[in-house]
C-alpha cells in the first residue's frame, strides 16, 4: 500500500506512541513502514528533533549564557 496522504487517526497514533517512548523503528515496524518514513512523519509534525539538532541549542544556548 503507498500512502500519499496519512489519515488522521494514524498520525495521531503514530505521534501517540512516539510520546510514549516508541522509536520510529518500533513504530515502522507496527505499521509496515520504514523507519525513515516513520522519522519523517514526526518531523514534519513537529514531534521529532533529531540529537544533532538537540546538540546544536545547547551549544547555542550555553553559548550565549557565556560557558
């Protein structure tokens, strides 16, 4: 099955678990989805940050408090 558009009760699932501490991995594999696109979907929700950007505003944030 393609999705091209994810219906509304799945997303809120999907954001549901990813908030209950399920990795897009364990969720992709719930869905038949990949992790990518799981990772995707939440990004574009705006429920992933990724531990690259978490770093970077810290840095930033740390940075201007003068550490």
């Amino acid at each position: 099955m393609i999705w091209r558009q994810w219906p509304q009760w799945l997303t809120e699932a999907v954001i549901a678990a990813y908030k209950q501490g399920a990795t897009p991995a364990m969720i992709g594999a719930t869905i038949s989805r990949s992790e990518s696109v799981v990772r995707s979907k939440l990004v574009r929700e705006g429920v992933y940050v990724s531990k690259s950007t978490q770093r970077r505003a810290l840095r930033e944030s740390t940075a201007e408090e003068g550490f």
